[in-house]
C-alpha cells in the first residue's frame, strides 16, 4: 500500500513544512471554479495526479483536497478540534444558512449539548421500536406502484423514506405536504452544486437559484411551525417516545433547553438528512441490482430462509448478511454524501504539508472508495469481496459513508436498519426492470444526486 507521502505515481515527494500543497494551475481571480463546476467528480480523479493531498482554489476560497485515508482519520478524529464544518454560504457571504442552529451545522458547546440530548432517541432500543413503522409504511408505498408503472425510483423512494422518517421520529402523516420537502432538498442541492456558477456570486443578487430556494424554504418552515404546533397542543407532550417529544420535553427540564429557532432547525435538519441519503442508497441499490441477477438471487435465497413470507423484523437482521454486503458495496460506489467538508480553523501539519487556517477543506468519500490501492477492480459491484480478510486489512477512512470521529453520523443505525427492512419488501414483491441508463450521470449538490431520474418499470412478482 502506498505510504501518504508518496505522490500517485509512488515518487516521494520532497516537503518541507512551509510548503502548502501541489494542486492544478489555475485562472488568475477564479482559481480552478471552471474544472470544478465542469465535473466535480471529474475533477478529484484528476487531481490525484499531484498526490494525497491537493491544493485548489474555487470560488475565491482555497482548498485542500484530501485523498488518503490517514489524513481522513487525521482530520475527522485526532485533530477534530482543528477543523469546523465549510458552510457552502461561505462562497456567498451569505448569512441565510440552512438551519444553521440544527446539530448538522451548529458548533463548539452548542453542538456538543445537542449532539448529546438527539443521541437518547437514536439508541439501539429507540431505533428497534421504528421497525414495525418501517416496514408497514414501505408495504403501503409497494403496494400503491401499478403493474407496468413506469417510475422514478429517486422521487418514489424520496416519498418513501420521508414518510418513514415523518413517522417514526414526528408520529406526523406528511400526506401532500411531502412535495415541498421535496422541493426543498433540490433546493438546497442546486444551492451547493458548484456546476451552478451562481452560487459563486453575492447571495444579495437575486439569482433565480437564490429565489427558488427562498420560496422553497418559506413553504418548508411552514411545515415544521405545524408540525411544531400540533404536537405542542396535544394532551401530553412526553406521551411519545419519539425525537419530537424528546425536544419539546427538554423544554424548561434540565436536559438542553432549544431555543424557537433550535427547534425549528432542527426539525428541519432531520428532515432534510434523514430521508434525502436513504432514498438515494435505495435508489442506487436498486440500480445496480437491476444490472445484477446473480445477487437478485442470492439476495431472495437469504430472505427466503430467514424471513419465509414475513416481513422482516431487526431481530432479523443479524442474519441478513448477504444483504449487509449488497448495501455496503452500494454505499462504496454510491455514497450518497459522496464527500465532506471542512475548515481549518488553526493552521494545520499534514503529511509534510502546511494548511493554513482558513482553508477549505474537501474529503471525498466518493473517491476514496473507488482508490484502485484498497479495493480491487474499483469500479465494479462485487459485494462478496467484503470478506473478513478485507475488512482486517483496509486502512479504516478508505471507507466512510457515514463520516467520522464526533460528528459521524447520528442516524447511521436508524438508516442501516431502514434499508436491511425496506430492500426485501421491495424486491420480494416487485422486479425492478430498468428504463434509464444502468451508468447515471452524477449531480454531486450537499448529496450524490442523479442527474436525471432513475427511471424503472414496475413487474409483480408471483
Ligand atoms: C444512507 C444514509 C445516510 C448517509 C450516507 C449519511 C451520511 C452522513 C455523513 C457522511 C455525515 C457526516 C457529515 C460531516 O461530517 O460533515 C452525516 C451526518 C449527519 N446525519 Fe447522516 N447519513 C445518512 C442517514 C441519516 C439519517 C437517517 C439521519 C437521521 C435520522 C441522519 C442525520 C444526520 C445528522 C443529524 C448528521 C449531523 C451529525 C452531527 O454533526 O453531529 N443521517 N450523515
């Protein structure tokens, strides 16, 4: 395996600690903006020529990119407290971030009281309690698709892992309300997708993308101040055991108390990164088994004999294992948060190099996932190669789709758990019969999203 201080072509380089990274030359003013927006994932292949560690420019703000699993583990663990999360608004100067006061964003003691009061309702025991909820909610969606129906598996998975999340952590039916969260979540990905020039420029210049997203967010607050409203009329706030009783009942308690705006940025984090990144791992699983029978059939063996004509339960799961590779191969090719982001906020030593504080900082899962050092034919979907042997020897940030260190994930069980239920009901009822192409072009925004929809013909299965 190649040390971190060898360049892609195994050459070692020759740092000193004043030196910042190599990266790609770039335009005087705008750096490398145009290779980015041209193909963001593009661009990382590329950029791997100069090493693991990449210097670039986008958007007047300067960047490292990061390409090795050591500095991963560097950046999201040892010298976590160097970093804070890159804000996209950081481009625009604009200070109307979403939900800024929501875990997702908030910082420093704020973060870590809130951090800390959410992880009570994602405890193994909590999270068991949504099965049942899981799995009846995506009975009713499979059994709403006709026949020959030709659908788009993005919005009707969308759809589906918005409900679950509506109703397992709100107990709130979304019903039609479901379309502006929709809305919203292109929103915000159109309002991060460096393709978008415009997100470059001033947010007081009301770009059409400033102004949809606006719109959007107006309809999607409305949302969360009813949610907020009815829960708080209902008889008894803690009678459920759920994320929103969990907060309102924090209120005036000794747990930590949120403030109007907490609340309501919270309510709208969750709904934003709790259905968005599901519904794109089913999405791209399910792709890629369209392209796959061998698995199809594997997968329908282990369901067979373990589950028989139930629907699965998570005391299943233990036993799911052919299904937990199928989904972890498709979170290594397609990982729905296909990078994170961060900025030094101290000057920073990685491998030899100086990062200064200020820079911008890009770990991209996406890459790191399909680096022909850890993984053997990269590009392809072989789920049996997550052997014991593998996961032994792999470097430990070569894969990451739910992040890392303290800000990892927080409902990285509750989606694990939701795709090991929802994938047999789909697939035991339904085959899936492709109409796009089995290859989508990516639209990388704050998620991996397809560029176009993902578009399938509905067969019953008998
Ligand atoms: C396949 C599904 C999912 C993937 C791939 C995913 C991925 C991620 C990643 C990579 C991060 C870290 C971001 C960073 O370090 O900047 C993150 C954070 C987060 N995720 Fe997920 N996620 C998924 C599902 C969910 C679900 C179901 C929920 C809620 C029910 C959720 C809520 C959150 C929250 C609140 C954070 C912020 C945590 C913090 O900063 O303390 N995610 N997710």
């Amino acid at each position: 395996m190649a040390s971190p201080t060898q360049d892609g072509s195994g050459v070692q380089q020759s740092v000193t600690q004043a030196d910042v990274p190599p990266g790609p030359d770039g335009w005087p003013l705008i750096g490398n903006t145009l290779q980015v927006a041209n193909d963001p994932l593009a661009f990382f292949e590329r950029a791997a020529e100069y090493g693991d560690l990449v210097r670039y420019e986008l958007g007047g703000v300067p960047f490292t990119l990061v390409l090795h699993p050591e500095y991963v583990e560097q950046l999201l663990v040892t010298d976590s407290d160097s970093v804070e999360k890159f804000q996209f608004n950081d481009f625009s100067g604009n200070s109307n971030q979403f939900a800024s006061e929501g875990v997702l964003c908030s910082e420093g003691e704020q973060w870590r009281k809130q951090r800390t009061l959410l992880q009570n309702a994602f405890t193994l025991d909590h999270i068991e309690q949504y099965g049942a909820i899981m799995t009846d909610v995506a009975t009713v969606h499979v059994d709403s698709w006709d026949t020959n129906e030709n659908i788009a598996l993005n919005t009707a998975f969308s759809d589906l892992t918005l409900d679950i999340l509506t109703q397992t952590l709100f107990d709130f039916d979304m019903g039609r309300r479901s379309e502006a969260v929709t809305q919203v979540a292109r929103a915000i990905n159109e309002r991060s997708d460096p393709r978008n020039l415009s997100i470059f420029l001033p947010s007081w210049i009301p770009t059409p993308l400033q102004r949809q997203y606006e719109t959007a967010m107006d309809k999607f607050e409305a949302i969360v101040d009813t949610v907020i409203k009815e829960r708080r009329r209902a008889d008894n706030l803690t009678d459920r055991d759920d994320l929103l009783s969990l907060l309102l009942s924090a209120e005036g308690t000794e747990g930590y108390q949120h403030s109007d705006e907490e609340l309501r940025d919270q309510l709208l984090t969750f709904l934003f990164a709790g259905h968005e990144t599901t519904s794109l791992a089913l999405t791209y699983t399910v792709l890629l088994l369209t392209q796959n029978p061998r698995v199809r059939q594997q997968l329908r063996s282990e369901w067979n004999s373990v589950l028989g004509s139930a629907n699965p339960t998570p005391h299943d799961i233990p036993q799911l294992t052919v299904t937990d590779r199928v989904l972890t191969e498709s979170l290594r090719l397609y990982p729905p948060a296909f990078a994170v982001f961060r900025k030094a906020t101290d000057d920073l030593e990685l491998g030899g190099y100086r990062i200064p504080e200020g820079t911008a900082i890009t770990i991209p899962q996406y890459r790191l996932h399909r680096d022909p050092r850890f993984y053997e034919s990269p590009e392809s979907f072989i789920p049996d190669r997550w052997t014991n042997e593998l996961e032994n020897e792999l470097p430990e940030y070569a894969y990451f789709p739910f992040g890392g260190g303290p800000r990892h994930c927080i409902g990285m069980r509750f989606a694990m758990m939701e795709l090991k239920l929802v994938l047999p009901i789909l697939l035991q009822e339904i085959e899936f019969e492709l109409l796009s192409s089995a290859t989508p072009e990516l639209a990388p925004g704050t998620t991996l999203q397809p560029a176009e929809d993902v578009r399938a013909q509905i067969q019953r299965r008998e």
